[in-house]
C-alpha cells in the first residue's frame, strides 16, 4: 500500500509539471496563444489605412456656371461680355483665370468651359449644371445669384425658398450626369457695399439711373428711412441666398463653398468696371481667381 500511494504522488507530480511546461511554453491553443486561430487573425491583422481624401486639389478640367460677372460683362467694352478675362474660364494672362492657374495656358481652350449667361437668375441654374455634367468636367465653378437680388424693386426679389430649391436642384441634375465632379461655390458680393463704393462717383450714379440693380441702387443719394430699409431688405436676401448656398453645399462631400470670401471681399473702384461700377473690372476678375484658387486648392 505504500508504494501505491507514493506511484499515485509521482504520477500526479508529473501530471502537474508536464503542464505547467505547456503553458509556460505557450503550446496551448485553446488561450489564444501563438499557433491559435485568434492568435494568428491579431498577428496578420493590417494596420487601417487612413481614408482617401475625397476633394482633389488639382482638377484637370473646368466647367463655369453662372452669370455676367462669369462671363465677364462690362469688363472689356460697354455693354458686352467678355469672357476671355472671365475669373473662372479666361485666357487673358493679367487676369490670370482659375483654369489658366489649375490648367495651365495649352490645355484651357480643351480643358474648360464657361456655360454662364448674363442675366441668368437661380431658376436657370439647373439647365445650365445638365449642360456642364455633358461635358463631364472634374471641378464644376458656381456664382449665381446676383440677379435674384437685384431686381427692379426689392419686392420682385426671388423668394428664399424658391431659391433654394432651385439649387438643389442644380446639384441634383449635374450629380445625375457627373456624379463625381467637385463643385465650387462663390458666395454673392455684398451688393450695399458696392452702392456704398459708387454712389460717390455721379458718372457711376448716372449709370445707376438707367436701372442696374434698381432694388439697390436707385435713387443713390437717398438717405431717406425708405431708400434705407430698401436696401437693407436687398443686403438681408443676399446673406439669406448666401446662407442656402452655404448650407446646400455642405451635404455634398464634393462641393466647397468659399467661406463667405466674396461676400467679405471689399470691391474699390480699380476692382469694379469703369462702365457701370457694378460688375468686376479685369483687376475684379483677377481677384475672384485669387479667392476660388485658393479655396480649391487648400488640403
């Protein structure tokens, strides 16, 4: 009986410190060790890769919508387009245009296009996105709106809400044609500061008279309480307008708007036209290109 119990007590020893070796040698693959499946899946496992930035700061083509002041009116000769200094599309290398600085000056002529219209209004916008997304262009420029505001009389003034839908729907039919163009949105100038800028010269103010943007710029030496919240009323709908584009925009993982910039810019005189003191001047149209390239290339 003694021998049995000593066999028993050297069996059990044995036992125990044949596993304590397993375990210590990490042979065990029900704990996850090593040669375990979940021991492998920790080991392969990639490190996860940082998202690919959805916004290119070096599109390879141009397509501009909008309205005179992307096709340059008045910025030339009196009373005509003049798209060749156009801030989005041009050639002129003074003005120095968004495509000419993304393009290059060999690829404009092939490589951009500018489907804008003098005295398009918002309603216009989403025929003139249909013929940009035909052209399947990498970086689409937008600035409309202007003409919603300035109107005959402040009460002919686009409703916001039809502004808005409107611009929806733009977006909706350029991504139904070119669903991964990026989109940059112009802000509206401050269209009080331009009255506040012109009304001092009486050759801006006579050209004021024959009805450029009457719901502003009427009667522009009228101080008066009425002439007042007129223009107040005309300012109010531009940030409204501003603030649908802003916030229309910013669903759309490739669209920028520009921050409020062109609405902060303040136009000087050698900024506006020498015709009508109401549209960009050439200089104005280099500094609309300043404002959108440095936008749309920003990381």
């Amino acid at each position: 009986m003694p021998h049995g119990r000593h066999r028993f007590r050297t069996a059990a020893a044995g036992t125990a410190l044949l596993c304590a070796v397993t375990v210590l040698a990490g042979c065990s693959n029900a704990d996850g060790g090593p040669d375990s499946p979940t021991g492998r899946t920790r080991a392969a496992s990639p490190k996860p890769r940082p998202p690919k930035p959805v916004w290119d700061v070096s599109p390879g083509s141009v397509a501009a919508v909008g309205d005179s002041v992307t096709r340059a009116f008045d910025a030339c000769t009196v009373l005509a387009d003049c798209p060749e200094v156009s801030w989005a599309t041009g050639t002129d290398a003074q003005v120095n245009s968004l495509a000419l600085r993304l393009l290059g000056p060999a690829r404009v002529a092939g490589r951009s296009w500018n489907l804008a219209r003098s005295g398009a209004r918002m309603a216009e916008l989403p025929e003139q996105m249909a013929a940009a997304a035909a052209e399947r262009p990498e970086l689409v420029t937008v600035m409309m709106g202007a003409n919603d505001a300035c109107r005959d009389r402040a009460e002919d003034m686009t409703p916001v809400d039809d502004f808005r839908a409107s611009f929806v729907a733009a977006l909706g039919r350029l991504r139904a044609g070119a669903p991964k163009a990026q989109v940059y949105v112009s802000s509206l100038p401050d269209l009080r500061r331009l009255w506040e800028t012109g009304r001092v010269s009486p050759l801006g103010r006579q050209v004021w008279q024959l009805g450029v943007c009457g719901a502003m710029l009427k009667d522009a030496t009228d101080l008066g309480p009425a002439a007042e919240r007129r223009r107040t009323a005309v300012r109010d709908r531009v940030v409204a307008y501003n603030r649908v584009l802003r916030e229309e925009c910013a669903k759309d993982p490739r669209c920028r708007d520009d921050g409020g910039a062109v609405f902060g810019f303040a136009f000087d005189r050698p900024q506006l036209s020498p015709w009508d003191f109401f549209h960009p001047s050439k200089d104005g149209q280099a500094r609309l290109a300043e404002i959108a390239y440095r936008r749309i290339t920003k990381p």
